[in-house]
C-alpha cells in the first residue's frame, strides 16, 4: 500500500514525463517543418502556392505583385545584378527571385513583416535587411524612369500633351505633395512631427500629362511649415535659376496671331494649397468665378490638368498598400521605399502593356466623348491613413504680373 506522499512522488513524475513528452513532440514537429519546407532559401507559401499561381492564375499572381509573371521576370532581370548574394559554406543564399517577390509583396500588400515570414519562411530580421537593399536596387535599375527633363524639348513634349490631352496650354507638370506617415524617428525630437500629430516625411511630386512623376522631392522632415516645402524645394530654385531648362515664352495656341500677342511662360499647375507665381498657375477663388464666365473656364480647364497628380497619387496608393499606414522603419530606409514605389510606378506606366496590368481600367479618371467626368475608382478608396495632404499654404499676396499672367492665360 503506497504512502500519500509516495502517491504524490508518482504523481507528479508522471505529470514530468506527460510535459517533456510534449515538448519532445512540438519540438521535433517543428524541426520537422522546417526540414521540409522552412529553409531561409525556400519558403511553404511561396514554394507551394505561389509557384503554382505562376503557372496556373497569372490574374492571381497579378494581383499580389502588381505585375504578371512576364513582367516580374523582366524586373528580375534588371535587378538581379544588384541583389544577388555569394552562396557560403555554411548556408545557401536567398536567391534575387525570392527577394524580389519579398519586397514586391511587402510594397504591394503592406504586411508586417512578421505575416511575410511565416508565408516566405524567412527570418523578420533578415526580411529588414531584404526590403531596403532590393528597394535600393529597384530605384538604381529603374532610375532613368524617373529622370527630370533638362532640356527645352523635352518639357516642350510634356506641355504638348497636356494641350492635346487636357486642352490647358504652357503647362509642363501638374504639382502636389504629401506627408508620408513614418514611424517616430529615434532622437529626432519633434523634426517629423506633423500638423495632424503624427510623423511624417515629405514627398513633393510634380507629374506630367500620362500620371508619371517627373520630379520628386523625398526626405523633408515632417515639421516643416507647408508654405516652406514648395519655396525651399529643388525643383523652384532650379526653374527661377533657369536651370531646369523651361522653354522661352510663347504665345498661346488659338491667339489672335498678331505680333503684339502676349507670350506666356510654361509653367506648373497646382491647387490652391500654392502660392500664385508666373511659373506656378492655380484656380480662381469660388467668388472670383460665380461672377465671371472665362475664370470659371478657366479654373474648369486648370482642373483638368491638375487631376493628373491626384491620379498619379490614387493609383500608387492603390496599388502599393504600404502608403495605407504609417511605413515602419527607419526614417532613411522609408525614403527608399517611397523611391522605389514611384520608380515601379513610372516604369510600369510607360509601357502601354505593363501599364493595362497596373492601371487596370476603371481605375483612373475618364471623360466621355461628351465631356462628362467619370472618376476613377480609387477615389471611392477610404481615406489613406499612410498620406495626409498639404495645407494650404497662404502666405504673400501674389504680384502683380502672376495674376496678369493667369488672367491672360
């Protein structure tokens, strides 16, 4: 007859082995996973599932990445100079296919990286060295995408399509910017600490006739005063310096042809966030226009021009969910996100077979034959929680020759 202390003894032995076995079992259960598909350099979702959709829902695979698995591959191609790495002794490299997938994925969907280990069976740590070096290497390969015209022919084309497209005359970009809400830098302070409360990074876009960027300016720190960004970006000191090599004046189409027309410069259009300049035209006031027939003409024909920036900004945010909530990472490597974002944007949007994959239809505004405005789904979106808008800036009152020259105009 056992004891009550032996029974306890007996007790609680059994209830030590029942534990141990246990986590025997999870234990080999989970080294057994990762035997079979959890090696760095392959991965269960991307192995299994998203091979499959490659060959079998090209519409699926699309849909994850943005591009179809034609397109990946000429991406691929591009990049994979740049983010190949040496296989070593020890373990094999994560090959440029998976990285690329990786970031496309991170850029497109918006995840954690904790939700793309678990799918690529790759370390968040390692994913936090993947994302920023192959965003690198995005924005480097597709750089001449994202070139600013230098020459007068160059922004003569773009101000040609904006006539032909848009019917607005002189205008070589539509101009608009965003704060991209960051996580909050270490020891910065309040640098990046925004007028909604939150932290931000700058990103001031100037976009021609076709929803392509042809300026950005990425990095300001989220505190500056909006009436500074445009004042102190490159982009300004380069048009008044006449180094951005801006066509001479000209007269407008359909003028009286005399030779005492007045020449207009080309210029940029913007909302009325901005400040009215000879080389930055915006709308009227409501009040202006309720009395006067050619402003609300006008202010109707600048409108035009300028929705080519909102819907450069509602196509990337669409298609790129990261810029639906703030960009986790470090201020330096979100400049590179936002880079390579826009880069994938502009090289995907100048083919006219890349750009029917990315822009599917539907997506951007559209006029009928009769003129009537149909917008584009991606205005139905909830508002981003990612990029908040400019304020208006206010300021001086604009001179003299800016307000002749838009009443010319």
């Amino acid at each position: 007859m056992l004891t009550s202390d032996q029974r306890k003894i007996i007790a609680a032995t059994a209830i030590i082995i029942l534990i141990t076995t246990i986590s025997i079992n999870r234990t080999i259960w989970v080294n057994l996973w990762l035997l079979k598909f959890g090696t760095e350099s392959s991965g269960l979702w991307y192995e299994k599932v998203f091979d499959e959709w490659k060959k079998t829902d090209k519409e699926r695979y699309r849909r994850t990445l943005r591009l179809t698995p034609s397109i990946f591959n000429e991406l691929l191609a591009m990049v994979e100079p740049l983010i190949r790495k040496q296989n070593t002794k020890l373990r094999q490299s994560i090959p440029p296919e998976k990285r690329l997938a990786i970031t496309l994925k991170y850029l497109a969907s918006g995840e954690t990286f904790y939700s793309l280990s678990s799918q690529f069976c790759v370390g968040a740590s390692t994913l936090g060295d993947i994302v920023p070096e192959t965003c690198k290497a995005i924005a480097v390969a597709l750089k001449d995408f994202m070139k600013v015209p230098a020459e007068a022919d160059e922004w003569r084309k773009i101000a040609d399509d904006f006539y032909i497209k848009w019917d607005y005359p002189n205008c070589v970009g539509a101009l608009d910017g965003k704060h991209v809400l960051v996580s909050s830098p270490p020891n910065s302070g309040t640098n990046f600490f925004n007028y909604q409360k939150t932290y931000s990074t700058i990103l001031l876009a100037l976009v021609d006739a076709h929803y392509r960027f042809t300026f950005v300016d990425i990095g300001s720190e989220g505190s500056v005063g909006d009436a500074s960004i445009w004042n102190k970006s490159k982009l300004k000191a380069n048009i008044n310096s006449g180094g951005i090599g801006f066509p001479d004046p000209c007269v407008l189409p359909r003028s009286s042809g005399s030779s005492d027309a007045a020449k207009v410069p080309f210029h940029i259009v913007a909302d009325r966030a901005f400040q009215l300049e000879t080389t930055l035209m915006k709308p009227y006031s409501q009040v202006a226009v309720n009395s006067d027939f050619k402003k609300r003409i006008f202010n109707y024909r600048l409108s035009r021009a300028r929705r080519c920036v909102e819907n450069a900004f509602g196509i990337l945010a669409r298609r790129f969910q990261i810029f639906r909530a703030p960009i986790r990472s470090k201020i330096e490597i979100s400049d590179f996100i936002i880079l390579a974002c826009l880069s994938l944007h502009n090289w995907l949007m100048t083919d006219r077979m890349r750009r029917s994959t990315y822009c599917v239809a539907g997506l951007e505004d559209e006029e009928n034959i009769d003129g009537t405005f149909k917008p584009g789904s991606f205005r139905n979106d909830p508002p981003s929680t990612g990029l908040l808008p400019l304020r208006s800036q206010g300021g001086r009152k604009p001179t003299t020759s800016a307000q002749n020259m838009r009443d010319n105009i």
